[in-house]
C-alpha cells in the first residue's frame, strides 16, 4: 500500500508525540515520529537498548549527551544515537512539527 511520509503531519491540540510504526522485520524498525513541541523531560535520559538512526525531515530540534555533546538539528540532518547511549531531547518545533524518520536496529526486535 502506497502511503506518504508527511501524510497527516499538522495534528492539532496534541500534547503527545505521535509514533507510527511504518516497518518491522527482525532487527529492524522504521518510525515516523511527530514532535510539537515536546520534549525530555527536565533531568531525565533517554537509553535505549537499540541503536537508532534519526533524520528530522521537517521542524527543528535539540539533542544533548550525556557526554556534552549538543546538535541543533534542522531539515535533513541525521545521526545514529548508539544503544544505551544517554541522551536527551532539549526542543522540537511546534509550527512546522517536527517529523523524525527513525530506525532501530536491535536483534531483539520482532514483528
């Protein structure tokens, strides 16, 4: 079935993010996430035991490190977040959302 990434980006009133399964097979996921506006919240990390692949393809947001390292991403830019790597997401554009393009790569992943 033909679908299209930016299909339904503009949600509104949405305090949460939106995470939409696009594909799964074995030690694959790829995710279409829609940030407006949210972050991680104030003296939290995120660890996750897959690695992840992220492009942002529309918006503007923020990651930081543990490790100090910070990125100020726009449209297009991408990098992979190694498994169990601590980081946080310090903003995401409300207007335009923020739309992530992100694969997990885990053996431990199913269908």
């Amino acid at each position: 079935m033909l679908k299209n990434v930016y299909d339904k980006t503009n949600p509104q009133n949405n305090k949460s993010e939106i995470f939409e399964d696009l594909y799964i097979n074995g030690n694959i996921k790829i995710e279409r996430i829609i940030s407006t506006g949210q972050k991680t919240n104030d003296g939290e990390w995120l660890s996750e035991i897959e690695s992840e692949w992220v492009m942002l393809l529309q918006g503007n947001a923020g990651l930081v490190f543990d490790s100090g390292e910070k990125y100020d991403l726009k449209k297009g830019d991408y990098l992979l977040i190694p498994s169990y790597k601590k980081h946080r997401v310090e903003y995401t554009s409300e207007i335009p959302p923020c739309i992530w393009l992100a694969i997990h790569i885990n053996s431990k992943l199913t269908q």
